[in-house]
C-alpha cells in the first residue's frame, strides 16, 4: 500500500496553524485519512517550528491497524492508538487503573438489570422499567457520553432521535433513578468505570494534572464517531500552545448520530469543508449522494455535500436472489473473480452474516478485525469495522428488508434511529469501493436504499 500524494489544497490543511483548534469537514473519498496522516507527521517533524509530540488517534482499532500499514514510513515520530487505549494508558499513568476497574460488558449487562429492577422497587411499576435492557444501555451510553452529570442538566438537555421520540422528559427523572442505582451497583462491584464513561474520568483528571503534557499535538481521523466527552477530553490533553485536528464527515457518523464537535466546545478560528471525492466513481458516488439525501438523514448538521468525480465506471449492481444459498455462492464467485485484479472487501451488518460470510470464503481472506494488518486481495468484516478503508470492489451481501434496519437494533433502540443507524452504515458501506460495487440480496430490498432505478444495474439469479 502507498499513501496517496496530496494535492494543493490537502497540503494546505496539512500545514494549517500549529496552535489551537482545527476542524476539517470532509466527504467519502475525500482523502480524511490521507489529511490525517500527513497533518500528524508534519507537527510531528522535529525541524518545525511549534512541532512536537504527535497523537494520531481514531474511534476504531481495525482503522488504527490500517493507518500503521499504510504509513509506516510517514509516522516514525507519531503515536498512532484509538480513544479507549488512549484513555486507559492516561488514567494508568495516574495511577487510576490500578486492580482493573473497568466493569466488563457482561458485568455491565446485569448491573444495569439489577438497576432498573431497583428503580422499580423504589418508584413502583412504570411503562420505562419495561423497556428491554439495551435500550437502559443505550440512554446510558448517551448520558456518559455527553457528559451529563446531574438530573438538572439531563432534564433541560436538547436530546434529538431517541429520547425525544421515545423517553419523554417526564419520563427522564426514572431514567436517573436507573442512571444513579446502576452506578451504586457497579461501585459495589469494586469498578469505577465502564468503557463509555472512561471520557469522564480522562477529562475530570486532566483537570486537576498541572504536569506536562504527553503530546504537543493531537490529531483526530474519523473523528465524527467520537462523543462530545471524548473530543472535551482530547481538548484537555494538549498544552495551550498545542493543537487538536479534527477530521471528519458527519454522514459517515454511526456511534450516536446528530452529535456534534460543537456539542464539545472545539473553537476553531475557521472550518474547512473539503467537497472533493477522490475515491469513488462517478456512478458509485452518485448513489452515496443519494442516500445521504433520505429522510433519515434529515437534520444532521454540518453534512458537506461531494462534488462529483470525474472517474467514470459501471453502475452499481443490484443483484435479487431466489435463495440465501444461491446469494453466499454468488458472493464466493465474485469475490475469487475481482481478487484476481484487486482488492474485495465483503461487508455486513451483523457478526453473525460476518461469520456466515467467512465460512464460504477462500482461506486466504482476511478478517478486517485481525490484530495486525496484512495484505490480501479478499477482505470481510462489518460495515463498523471498514471506516476510514477503500477496496477495489466492495459486495454487501443481505440487503433484504427483513435484515436491514437491524431487526434486533429496531426492538433495542426503535424504528427511528434504527432506520438512521443502519442508514448510515449502508453509506459506509456502499462509499468503501472504489471501482464496482455490487449490492445483494433476497426477498425485497431494504428501503435504506435510493427507490431510483436509474442509479442501478439490477439482475435477478
């Protein structure tokens, strides 16, 4: 793999102030990552004036992997880790993870259903105790992740998608009652964190660190996936004669849709929209365009339209199948046939079609999850794990109406954000292929996608 050369005005962002708060909005194909990359090494060059130590930091540990195998060379004087290895290497260095004080996700699981019963216990029954655990999960992970810190502020806080649609304000005192019986139930347990409140913990204790700071300069790739704490945090963690750059493209945001940088307090003297697409074709580009203009899109803010590329190619294939079995032999085709002329990433909704996927791949496929990056011609993995990467050709198997919105996150969450969730992965998804892309399924389509035959080639099998 090689980085790609910048052109002009990538270089400029590159080599923007070395002091305070950058914001660079971009679109899919736009070179984020590349941006990235080229902004940490040049802070981190130890022949600039204002340069020093360089954090380059992202949401996914796939993506982490990623970035040190494509630009190995370019980050030799750069730090390159995702928040949560961030966030526990500080806190250790403060002596605050002694005895492993963050609850597991199964110790999570039953705290919060021992909450929510005793929230019941103490204000008798109410619809909100019905509501199934990963709803509990979700709001908690909002509140955590916001950094709200008292019922005060959770009940006059703004709260758009779920909680406005589903959890009432009145509703929102309960909700503490189980916020506040959770955190006594997870101290009993001996933890002081869980993974969505360790931002909290990282911001409180920089500020009352008056040491040196670890890094001069923090740079952000995929940053839209951070929460507000995670960004106010980050913030914190760099001297006053540092810089935080944040990259990001809100329509690939899937950790918490309609969140914001200037929920954070990030005050950049200027943001920079980047509109170009690099990337994909023409073809591809023009559906990813169209599903960022569905209604489940509507309201986000700081969305930077693309500008079509001039690369043209074929339209995207829509395939409809008779059968799941003839799908999964399709896909096995497809991926040996494409590999032989470059790279092919399968990508799914859920780990279980992830490992439906596997079983019928060739044994030199490669899992986009695998600790350390290696090239291959075939890839699988989730449409989480495959931010921030492009392929050749790109096959999203299971686009059926029955799989897609996720019928689990529909119960868990509600059809509104679900709908806007899985939305947003499926742009991931389909903005990933560089060259073809071809979109599968059986039974009828899922209307996350663009009803606009002209966008597509379809074939039935």
């Amino acid at each position: 793999m090689a980085l790609p050369t910048p052109v002009a005005r990538q270089r400029d962002i590159v080599q923007l102030a070395t002091r305070g708060h950058q914001v660079v909005l971009g679109t899919a194909g736009s070179g984020k990552t590349t941006m990235a990359i080229l902004r940490a090494a040049y802070l981190s060059h130890p022949g600039l004036p204002g340069g020093g130590r360089t954090l380059l930091l992202t949401f996914s540990k796939p993506l982490v992997q990623y970035i040190k195998a494509l630009a190995a060379p370019e980050l030799l004087n750069v730090q390159v880790e995702h928040y949560h290895l961030f966030a526990r290497g500080y806190l250790a260095s403060r002596g605050k993870m002694a005895g492993g004080p963050i609850l597991s996700s199964w110790e999570r699981d039953n705290a919060i259903a021992e909450a929510v019963e005793a929230a019941r216990q103490t204000v008798g029954p109410a619809p909100l105790f019905d509501r199934p655990r990963p709803f509990f999960a979700e709001e908690l992970k909002w509140i955590a992740g916001h950094g709200v810190h008292s019922l005060a502020d959770y009940q006059s806080v703004t709260r758009v998608g779920r909680a406005e649609a589903r959890l009432e304000t009145g509703a929102r005192p309960l909700m503490w009652q189980v916020r506040e019986a959770y955190l006594a139930g997870r101290l009993a347990r001996g933890k002081l964190y869980d993974v969505d409140d360790l931002a909290s913990a990282v911001a409180a204790e920089f500020q009352v660190d008056d040491t040196a700071r670890l890094y001069k300069h923090i740079v952000i790739d995929e940053g839209q996936d951070l929460s507000p704490e995670m960004l106010r945090s980050l913030a914190l963690a760099v001297p006053h004669d540092g810089s935080l750059t944040f990259f990001g493209d809100v329509a690939q945001q899937i950790y918490g849709h309609r969140m914001s940088w200037r929920s954070a307090g990030l005050r950049p003297q200027q943001v920079w929209p980047f509109e170009e697409n690099y990337r994909n074709t023409a073809e591809i580009a023009a559906l990813g365009l169209a599903i960022s203009r569905m209604p489940y899109y509507s309201g986000a803010a700081d969305m930077v339209a693309p500008r079509m590329p001039r690369a043209e190619g074929p339209k995207p294939t829509l395939v409809s199948f008779t059968s799941r079995e003839n799908q999964l032999a399709f896909v096995t085709d497809q991926a040996r046939r494409f590999a032989e002329a470059g790279s092919v990433a399968i990508l799914t909704r859920t780990l279980e079609q992830m490992r439906e996927v596997k079983r019928i791949l060739p044994g030199n496929a490669r899992s986009l999850k695998e600790s350390t990056w290696r090239a291959s011609s075939i890839y699988f993995g989730s449409l989480h794990s495959a931010k921030g990467m492009e392929f050749d050709v790109v096959i999203l198997p299971f686009l059926s109406a029955a799989e897609m919105p996720d019928p689990a996150f529909i119960q868990n969450i509600g059809i509104s954000d679900a709908t806007a969730n899985d939305g947003r992965l499926l742009y991931v998804g389909v903005t990933r292929a560089r060259r073809a892309l071809l979109l599968l399924h059986d039974g009828d389509v899922t209307s996350l996608l663009p009803a606009i035959p002209s966008l597509y080639t379809k074939l039935n099998r």
